[in-house]
C-alpha cells in the first residue's frame, strides 16, 4: 500500500527527526560536547552537550576508554529504557584508561565467609 509521504519521528530526542530509510542513525544524532564529571570508581558521569545540556554517560559506552575532564567528545543521545532520561551511547575521543579504576562493586564485599570468629570477652 501506498501511506503518502508524511515521515514519521522515530526519535526519542526532542527536535531531532529520524528518517527511518537513513542507512546510519549515528550520522543523524551525532552531537558534540565536553566531560562535566566523571567518577571512574563508579564508573559513570556527566557530559555537557553543545546546547548546555546534560547527559548521563557510563563507561560501557565510550569504547573501551573513559572520559577525563576536559575531553571534547563526540556522541549519540539516545534514551535509556529504564529511566527514560537520555544518555549517551558510542561515546567518542575520550583519553581516559577505562580499566584504571577498581572493579567490581566496592572494596571487600562478597568476599566474608559469613561467619566470626573471636574471643568473647563479656557475655
């Protein structure tokens, strides 16, 4: 069937249409910004794009490097399904060693037996 040639926004980033015959979504909602902070413990931060807007970012997304402060980066802006905020994915430039921070989930957890042992000095 022929449904005319209305277009129909498919993106999830307000003021910014998705032509769904694009064969590269990432040219489209490619932005530009800098780092605003980043914890590498946790592995996770805020970018400032060029409009002066923030945008969570998780290391997960910059390619295997994390951001420093002051990196100018070049991302996608796509909404996570979870918060339904918007975050940044393929995250580009930054100078950062992903893998210098600890891993894991905080220093020592998980790793008792669960049980103590002691003298009982009053009972």
């Amino acid at each position: 069937r022929n449904f005319g040639s209305s277009t129909v926004s498919l993106s999830p980033v307000p003021g910014v249409d998705i032509d769904p015959t694009s064969a590269s979504r990432s040219a489209i909602m490619s932005v530009t910004g800098a780092v605003k902070n980043y914890n590498p413990w946790k592995g996770f931060g805020f970018l400032t794009q060029s409009d002066g807007t923030d945008v969570f970012v998780h290391v997960s997304d910059c390619n295997g490097m994390a951001p420093n402060p002051g990196d100018a980066l070049t991302f996608d802006v796509e909404m996570d399904p979870k918060t339904g905020k918007p975050k940044a994915t393929n995250v580009q430039g930054c100078t950062g060693d992903a893998n210098a921070a600890a891993t894991g989930k905080g220093g020592g957890k998980g790793k008792g037996s669960g049980s103590c042992q002691g003298t009982v000095k009053s009972y």
